[in-house]
C-alpha cells in the first residue's frame, strides 16, 4: 500500500495515499465531526461538518472528500475551524424541528450528539421554519421533511446502493427538500419498503411506522390469545439497544423478556425457517428434477420480491412459491396450532419481531389471509420497536435470566437461525437437498462458499452426479445487476439465494441504527453473521429436516412437503407491478 507522509495538527503521521483527511484523522485517532458523510455510501461535503483548514490552502475543506497528499500540514482544532463548525451546525439546527424528547430517534440522533459536544445551548438563527405535512401513508416507513437536514445519505442508499431510487433531492435553496418527486408518498412510488433509508438517517427524519400500541392493546384483551415469534437476525442486534456490544447473542434474554411483557406464547421464527427449508428445497428438488423454471430464486426477501415484481416480472415464475417463514409460522399458528388450542383463529393474535421494515408490508399482502379470518400476521415489530417495548414495560434486559421459547415452536435448527446472514437461506437449503438427494449423510455442514458478507458469492456443488451452480446475492444493486446478467443469458444458475438488504436480515431496515462514527470502524454485516453462525453451531440440531417438531407437523397435519395440504397453506403467488 502507498503511503505519504502529512501532519496533523503538528504532529506526523504515515497514511494511505487513497485517504481523505478524514480518513487520515481517523487513522491518527483525531475525531472530526460529520453529518452527512456514510462510510462506502455518502461522500458529498454538504454538511461542512468535517471542515479543517489546508496549511497554505485559502479557505477552510470538507475533510470528508479532501484527499491527502504528501507533506499536506492539516489544523482541525484551530479557532477559524471551531467557529465555521458552530456556525454551520447553529444554521442546521435553526430550520430544523427540535421536538426531540417525542422524536424516535432521542439519545440516538448524530444531530442532538454534535449539538451537544459542540456546546450548543441556543440559536441565534432563528427564521422562518418549514411546516411540511409528514408522509405516513406507507405501510412501513414514516417520513418526517421538518426533521430532514439534507444529508443526502438516504438518496445515496436508495439510488446508488438499492437501485432503488424513489428518493431524491427536489426544488433548490430554502425549498429543498428530499422525497419523491412531484410530492408524492413512499405508499405511490415503487418503493420496497427495505428500510435502509432508516438506518443511514442521522436524525428522525425516516423512521419504521410504529405498531407497538396495537401490540400493547392486544395484549391487555382478554379475549385475545396473543403469540409472538421472533426472527433469528433480532437476537444479534436487540442487545444493543441496551448498551451490549454490537453482536451480542440474547436470545434467552430475548424470550424471557417477551414472556414477561404478557405474550401467551413466546415462540421462535427459526421454526418457521425449518418449514421453509422443507417447502423451498422440495420446491427446488423437483424443478430441477423436471428441469423447469430454474433458475429457482428464494422469497424469503419481502424487499426482494417487491423490487422483483417492479422490475423484473419476467422472472417471477422462477420465484420460489414458498412463503417466507414469518408467513409459514403464521399460517401455521392460525391452522395447525389453533386447532390443537381448540382456539378459534380469529381470537388469535400473532405478532412478528422481524429485522424487516418490509415485513409490515408483506403481512398486509392480501394473500396471506389462509385461514379467512385476517391476515396470517397481525403485526410486526421492528428490533427498534421490541427495544422500546421493552423499555416501557420496565424489564432490566441486561440483567434477565436466559430461557427457552415455549412449546411446541420453540425448538429450531442451526439451518434456521443462520437465514439471518446473507448466504444462510443457501447454506439451509443445501444442507437439506444435498443429503436427501445423494441419500448420504453430510459429514461437513459448513458451505463455506456461500458465506461472507460480500454483495455477489457463486459456488459449483456436486450433488448426486449433477453440478448444481449457485449465487448469493445481498443489497438490492447487486441483485439488479445479476439479474441483468441473467436476462442478457451472460450467466447461468439453478439456485439462487436474494436479500435486499446489503449483508442480509443482520443489518435489515428493522435493526438496531448504529452511528456513522461508529460504521467507520465496526462492520455490523460482519459481527452479527459471526454471532449467528456461533448459534448455529452450539445447537444440538443442524438440518431442517431433522427438527422433530416439524416431523410431526407433517404427519399429524400438512402431510408431506409440497404436498395438498402444505401448498394450500404455505405457498403463495406473486403479481407484476408497474415502476410508477
């Protein structure tokens, strides 16, 4: 690596040639504040946060996107800089919406944190404010304008790395703004719901639509028979809502901390996951017995599947039919599970704690209602949401004894709890397909090439006699630009795994938000999937097909996997959508 040689703030330190200044200070454990730049997503110098002063130079440089050079003398502290940054912050903060202690990201906005090591106690600016209506027509995401600082980090997320581009800057000056175009709503535009937007906002200008109210309501009706599952990826974020380190494991606090705020029954999505492994692998085995619509792609992605009815309807028959396993589990608690309660379905609540912004959308999808009483999920939290929660109803997570989920979904598989990580729904499915086709035991569970947190993996795999080609792919740009590919015939596949969100459900639009300070130095992709695939391994149960909870589901209910019974319930279809 080239290095050159450049002081800061009088004292000298070797950095990368490619590094801006800011990266530099990083390196030389120097903090410069920013706003508006992400880490590998956003680098744009809007802010004028991250400004320091150039020896020689004639007015003071965006850190972010100034680059190094060899003998470069930078001042970061000096009183020109500290007085351009106040005045910068105070013009941000004088057209911005402080109703902070009501605001969902309080005690975790970048904004109110700078304002506060910048001392900033009042606002000398104080002009003609913004008054503009808030968009909550979606059924995921909320958009506050009067909270937006301009930062420009959703519309580098949403166009640049999703692809997605529904948002974007609109009207110039004092009338900027940022949304869709022509003042639309999320809910008009092809949106897909996956929330990244979210998690890069540095402030609470887009948020997850709240359903914690309705959840709480359920639970205090006496009439309501309320169930929770929860997903895999949540038990490796929730902790940090609390303070624990990034990638902490909690899912025996998890399920005893949703057993104490009322549910009657605590139980676990990686059941569900279990059943998606039988639906999904059997679906595969016999496409590619028949040698039809493959390449097989999973649904497991609500994101996914929207952003695929949008933009590429013409590969909807190859998606796969089963429905993802927070609509498995639903179908099942409204059918299976009612019917062994001898609970009528409509008396029964099921809420979903899910990584997923997008989950809102999918359990309003119309055809997920099996049972004709409502939908199969009543409602789904967000990780953020639970953390809440958890916070209103005074439990001390930390220091919670670890326990089981309850019984009879509350016993999954290692195949179950790695769909979390990107590459996981794959490594699940293999597991499966390859022992029941060779009709050999695996003595390795590990498919090592399917895992890791980059946006495209491919794999050959021999498998009874036939290579079986395989892709994973994460984040919505890098599936447009495979299955680009694959409409121009430039690639062949006969599985292929999808999430939307970049890194998969561990850093979905539902997850704990971490600060782009903290992004600079910590990649969350990589130590949640650690903590996932450590799960995996210390359970008893590897493979989905092994779970004795599903066995018995299928002999006493579905009958067998694909079968009559088991498509009326656990598969679904899909629709062609229009762009706008």
């Amino acid at each position: 690596m080239d290095m050159v040689n450049i002081k800061i703030n009088g004292m000298e330190y070797s950095v990368p040639a490619s590094a801006t200044v800011l990266e530099a200070a990083r390196f030389a454990n120097i903090d410069i504040p920013t706003l508006c730049y992400l880490k590998d997503i956003n680098k744009v110098g809007s802010c004028r946060m991250c400004l320091v002063e150039i020896k020689g130079g004639r007015a003071l440089q965006a850190a972010c996107v100034y680059p190094v050079s060899e003998g470069m003398e930078v001042f970061t502290n000096t009183p020109a800089v500290r007085e351009a940054r106040r005045v910068n912050l105070e013009l941000i903060l004088s057209n911005h919406d402080r109703n902070c202690l009501s605001c969902v990201r309080n005690r975790n906005c970048e904004l109110q944190k700078l304002a506060e090591e910048m001392n900033i106690d009042e606002i000398p600016f104080e002009g003609e404010s913004k008054h503009l209506p808030i968009d909550d027509l979606s059924p995921s995401i909320v958009r506050d304008p009067n909270k937006c600082i301009l930062c420009r980090r959703c519309v580098s997320m949403c166009k640049n790395v999703q692809t997605v581009s529904v948002i974007d800057i609109n009207n110039r000056g004092f009338d900027t703004t940022v949304g869709p175009a022509f003042g639309m709503s999320l809910a008009e535009v092809p949106c897909v719901n996956c929330g990244q937007c979210i998690t890069v906002c540095p402030v609470g200008a887009l948020s997850e639509k709240s359903s914690t109210k309705q959840v709480w309501d359920a639970i205090a009706d006496p009439n309501k028979h309320v169930v929770v599952q929860t997903a895999p990826a949540v038990r490796v974020s929730l902790g940090e809502e609390f303070g624990m380190p990034i990638g902490s494991r909690v899912t025996g606090k998890l399920a005893a901390a949703l057993r104490r705020m009322g549910f009657d029954g605590v139980f676990d999505t990686d059941t569900g996951a279990d059943f998606t492994i039988m639906e999904e692998g059997t679906e595969f085995m016999n496409r590619l017995k028949e040698n039809k619509n493959l390449p097989l792609i999973t649904s497991c992605s609500p994101g996914w599947v929207k952003f695929c009815e949008h933009n590429f309807p013409d590969f909807l028959d190859n998606l796969s039919t089963a429905k993802s396993p927070m609509e498995m589990f639903g179908a099942i608690i409204k059918s299976y599970y009612a019917k062994e309660k001898g609970i009528d379905p409509k008396d029964i609540y099921v809420v979903s704690v899910m990584p997923c912004t997008a989950k809102k959308f999918e359990s309003q999808r119309e055809e997920m209602d099996t049972s004709g009483t409502g939908p199969d999920i009543d409602a789904v939290l967000t990780t953020r949401e639970l953390g809440k929660m958890i916070k209103e109803a005074g439990l001390d997570f930390v220091n919670l004894p670890d326990e089981a989920f309850d019984q009879p979904f509350g016993q999954a598989t290692g195949a179950a709890v790695i769909f979390g990580a990107t590459g996981g729904v794959m490594e699940a499915a293999l597991r499966t397909v390859v022992e029941v086709l060779s009709g050999e035991t695996l003595s390795k569970l590990e498919f090592d090439d399917v895992r890791g947190t980059q946006g495209l993996k491919e794999a050959n795999l021999e498998v009874a006699g036939r290579t079986v080609r395989v892709a994973v792919v994460s984040g919505l740009g890098n599936a447009r630009r495979l299955f680009e590919k694959l409409r121009n015939k430039e690639v062949e596949y006969d599985f292929i795994e999808v999430m939307a969100c970049p890194g998969g459900c561990v850093t979905g639009g539902g997850q704990s938000i971490q600060s782009a300070k903290v992004k600079m130095d910590v990649n969350l992709k990589k130590e949640r999937a650690k903590a996932i695939y450590a799960e995996d391994q210390d359970l008893p149960l590897r493979k989905s097909h092994e779970n004795p909870i599903v066995q018995k589901v299928y002999k006493e209910f579905l009958g067998e996997p694909c079968g009559h019974k088991s498509h009326e319930l656990l598969h679904t279809h899909y629709t062609a959508r229009g762009t706008y």
